[in-house]
C-alpha cells in the first residue's frame, strides 16, 4: 500500500488529498483517507517549507508508518536461556482509559496551578493521577500504592516522602480542585444540574480511642470504631459533583445546607432539586430547598406520618390512580389475586394529596407497586427464617433486636398461663409483628413542593438508588476503608482521591453505555498487561466484548498481537490530549 499527493484545481483553489493506493491480484484501487485542505491551509502547516514538497514528505512518511504497523516480527526464543533476573517484563496498560478521562477533564492543569502555586519541585500531577488510577485498580495504603503503581507501563516518578508532602496539599486545595474539575466537566460532557441527589455515608477506623476528628456516631456497618462522615452531592446522571468531610458524631442532617450552599456559590448554580432520604429530610432542610429557585424531593416515612394521614394512606381501596389514567384503583385486590398481580406488575400506582406541616407545604405522594411488594415479603420471609434459627441453634444469642435485625420478630415469653415466673424461658416468632410490617408492603412515600408530573417525580426519585451505589463502590472496589491515616488533612486528603476515583470511573461507565457492571469493567482494566520483549510488547489478557468496546470507544487498541514501542508511546501521548 502506496499513499500518495492529488491535488484537485477548480477556478478559485487548489485542494491537497492523501489518496491510498493498493495493488492486489493485479487489480488496482486508491481511495481518499485524508483531506490536508486547500493551497492556503497546507502553507500554514508545511511552515517555510515549500507546501508541495511538505505534502510529499508527509504521504511518504504515513506510506512507511503502515509498513511499520503491519511488519512481521520474528522472534527467537531458547529453551535454556534463563530469563534476566529482576527485570520487569509485564505493564499494565488498563489505566491508560483512566488517564484519557483524567487529562480531559483537566486535572493535570489543575495540578499545574498547584505546582505553580507552591513552587514544588516534584511531579504533583504524577502523583495524583498514579494515586487515582490505584485506586480504581489497586487499592491499597499509600505506602504500597507507590510499589503497585510501578505496575503501569508508565513508572512513577516520585518517592513516598514526595505522596507525603503532597496530600496536606490536596486537602488545602479542596476546594480549588472540586470546582474546577466541575468547570472542566462541563467541558468534557454536558452536567445534569437541575437534578441533585445527596447523601452521607461514614468510614470507620482500626483505633479504639477517638480524637478531634475521629469520633464515635452512628456507624453504617454497626461497627464499634470511631467514624468520619462523607457528605456527598452527585448530578442527575449519577456524576460526583462534589463531597466534603466531617467528623462522625456530626448530626448527619446538618450536614447538607453548608456543603449546598457551597456548591450554589463556587458553580453557580440556583434553579435545583436536591433528592434525598428519609434520613435527611429534617424540616429545616425542606425549608431551606423551599426558598429562591430551589426544589426538593425527599423519602417520607409512612410510619411517621401524622395518624389521619397514615390511615388515609393504608386505606388501598380509595384514591390510586395509574399516571395518565382517570380510573380509580382497588389496590387491595392486587394484594392476593395472582392473576391481576400478573397484568400490573410492572405498573406503579400513586396518590397523593398537599399537607402543611410546621409552616411548610409540601406534596405527599404515596406509590405501590406488586414488585416492590414482592421484594419487601421476599426480604422479611428470609429474617423471619433467621430468627427461628437463632431460636433453635442460638437463643443465649437473642438480646435487644436493631432496626431491620431479624431478631426483632423473636416474642420472649417468661411467665407461665397462671401470671407465674416461668423456670424456662421461652422463645417463638411474633405473628403481630409480621402483620404490622405486612401492612406497608409495596407502598412508597415521598414529599416535595414540585408541581412536577407524578411520573416524573417517581422518576427522578427512583434514581436516588444511584448514590448509594456510589458509596458501596467506594467501600468495596475501591477499599476506602477501613481507613490507615491518622492526620486530619491526610484523611481528608484520602477521600478526595476516593472521590476523584469516583468522577473518573463514573465517565468510564458511561463511555461504554453502561453495559457492563462494576466489577467486569474493573477487573477487565487489572488484567489487561501486555508482556515486554526485546523492545516489543504482546497482549497478555483475554480479548473480549468489554476490551472491544474500550478500543472502539477510546479510539485506541492495545490488543494487537504485537505492538511496537513507538506504537505504545504515540498511544500514550494520544492519552494525555
């Protein structure tokens, strides 16, 4: 295959073409691959040199690149020769996706701004980025991220004193680097801002005695440890929009307004609906999103609803609807007959009704679906079952029963029928109990001063489930915690690359369409090395739909049988555009 000049002339111009010529079976064919421009746009990019004499060169030039490309290199290999000793001879080349993202969304210029800014001396934005693709792949303490990260085909270059010095930094520039990647992103892919969902989680510690910011709260994991809190904004496309830090004996509700109100300022925002849980819809936060262009959607107990509401609530024979429907429902029905369970299972039933509470309208929606129904039955059959083993294999076991433990449906009898002090103590399943629960099957409530479509606010709101997701990843893929850093600004520090890990791995997903879980996407980019000899590199991972879709996406392949190091190295700066 031959590339070639044409110049096509028409009365005004001249236009450059690089045609691609090939001669197979003694039949000869050429097509266009590339467009140089016209005479004007080919001086500007041939500079002093003679534009003709530049387009020559630059087809010879793409004529001997596709040569080398698809050269066959033959190599030799002995069945005595040892391999050299402690030479490296795999790389990982899965985090190059990782740095495609990373250099978009501008994070090596933010940490350029920082270099500049302190006058540093050593590679702040290898760092960061080395510490973020660790994360993701590795995760592992600070200490070993260094050792890991020498995995990359790219090699870090720094020493650990250098991550030291730099994670007082990033906790210092917080701020800076979360609103500008949030500038940067805008960028990079549009943000849906109107939605924002929010929500906390905690990070426990291996440490028996808290400090001024290690403090004993209300563990998620119910784990006896001191816990810090991660409060955390995310977009309506489940983008990690920002996050900020606070000790864990923190009330969790206070900790939405200072963080809103930040994000209002630094990205200038206003017309918003912030999602959350029950958890954290204290009436001074509904008020607080009840002001100016602000909206909110919040989960509502139904069990903590006032007693007229609550019965108006349960009462499943009056009042449902289905969106787009004038017909009146009997939800009741739907509760035992199979075969109308069967003809609206994918349906959700909704009413609703405005209440004014503590000087605050707001919007009651309740909703009741047969899936979620089933689910909730399916969850409390499996404790029920729990409960009567504990009974018979551990009753010294059962002692007061948590929220959502299955010992909380165990009746504790020690009395005899006469009213005496019974010798034994006795133990069976609480049937009332059951059927309390039983009531609230299938029903979901949320409140909101949106006069939104219902739909639509079932919509947005079914989509919550997403941050909690956010969370579990951190907790578990990434191994956030339990957390080894005893230094507030180090910890902070920490969390913030967890949080960046995130917003990189986030963009990933959806470059893929989100077809593929977590731990396909995540265990596909650890295995995919490439073996080094003699100067070439070879694939040494599974090719599949998943790895496919990388390339396609990202516009670059590492899963050729061989590639060349010039190959790697133009891929690698393609990476960092």
């Amino acid at each position: 295959m031959i590339m070639r000049i044409k110049i096509t002339k028409t009365k005004n111009a001249e236009n450059f073409y690089v045609i691609e010529s090939t001669y197979i079976n003694k039949k000869h064919s050429s097509k266009i691959v590339e467009r140089l421009g016209n005479l004007e746009e080919v001086k500007r990019k041939a500079g002093k040199m003679d534009p003709y004499l530049w387009a020559k060169q630059y087809a010879s030039k793409l004529t001997q690149e596709d040569k080398e490309n698809k050269r066959t290199i033959i190599k030799s290999y002995s069945q005595s020769k040892l391999i050299p000793k402690d030479i490296q001879n795999k790389y990982n080349v899965g985090y190059l996706f990782l740095q495609d993202i990373y250099y978009k969304l501008g994070l090596n210029q933010i940490c350029n701004d920082i270099t500049d800014k302190y006058q540093f001396k050593f590679d702040l934005n290898d760092i960061l980025s080395k510490l973020i693709y660790s994360r993701i792949l590795f995760p592992a303490s600070k200490l070993k991220t260094l050792d890991l990260s020498k995995k990359f085909l790219e090699q870090p270059n720094f020493d650990y004193q250098h991550i030291e010095r730099s994670l007082p930094i990033f906790c210092k520039e917080n701020d800076f680097i979360q609103s500008e990647l949030y500038k940067n992103s805008k960028k990079y892919a549009p943000r849906n801002n109107r939605i924002l969902y929010y929500d906390c989680t905690n990070f426990f510690f291996e440490l028996e005695i808290e400090d001024e910011f290690r403090k004993y709260g209300k563990s998620k994991e119910n784990r006896p440890n001191p816990i810090v809190q991660m409060g955390l904004f995310m977009d309506g496309d489940a983008i990690p929009l920002s996050c900020e830090i606070t000790p864990g004996n923190k009330n969790e509700q206070k900790t939405l307004q200072p963080l809103e109100e930040k994000i209002l300022k630094d990205f200038e925002l206003s017309e918003i609906v912030v999602c959350t849980d029950a958890g954290l819809a204290s009436t001074a936060n509904r008020k607080f999103n009840n002001t100016n262009s602000r909206k909110f959607i919040t989960t509502q107990s139904i069990k903590k609803l006032k007693e007229f509401l609550k019965e108006e609530v349960l009462d499943l024979t009056k009042g449902w609807h289905l969106p787009g429907s004038d017909k009146i429902y009997d939800i009741e029905a739907l509760r035992t007959d199979e075969k109308l369970k069967e003809i609206y299972k994918d349906k959700t039933f909704y009413k609703e009704r405005w209440i004014k509470e503590n000087g605050l309208e707001q919007r009651l929606i309740v909703t009741f679906s047969v899936k979620y129904q089933e689910y909730q039955r399916h969850i409390r059959n499996n404790q029920i079952e729990r409960a009567k083993k504990i009974i018979e294999n551990n009753p010294k076991k059962i002692g007061k029963a948590k929220q959502n433990d299955p010992k909380r449906f165990i009746e504790t009898i020690n009395t005899t029928s006469s009213g005496e002090i019974a010798e034994e103590t006795h133990y069976s399943i609480n049937q009332s109990i059951i059927d309390e629960e039983a009531k609230y099957d299938g029903l979901y409530a949320v409140c909101t001063n949106l006069e939104d479509d219902v739909q639509d606010i079932i919509k947005i709101n079914h989509k919550r489930w997403e941050i909690e997701e956010s969370f579990r990843i951190m907790k578990s893929e990434f191994n956030a915690r339990p957390v080894f850093h005893s230094n507030e600004d180090a910890i902070k520090a920490h969390f913030l690359i967890c949080f960046l890990a995130l917003t990189i791995y986030r963009y990933l997903e959806k470059k893929i369409d989100e077809k593929y879980t977590v731990g396909e996407i995540i265990d596909s980019l650890k295995e995919m090395d490439l073996s080094v000899k003699d100067g070439d590199y070879i694939p040494n991972y599974t090719r599949t739909n998943l790895t496919d879709d990388l390339h396609e996406k990202f516009g670059f392949r590492t899963d050729f049988e061989i590639l060349t190091e010039k190959n790697l190295k133009k891929i690698i700066k393609n990476t960092k555009i």
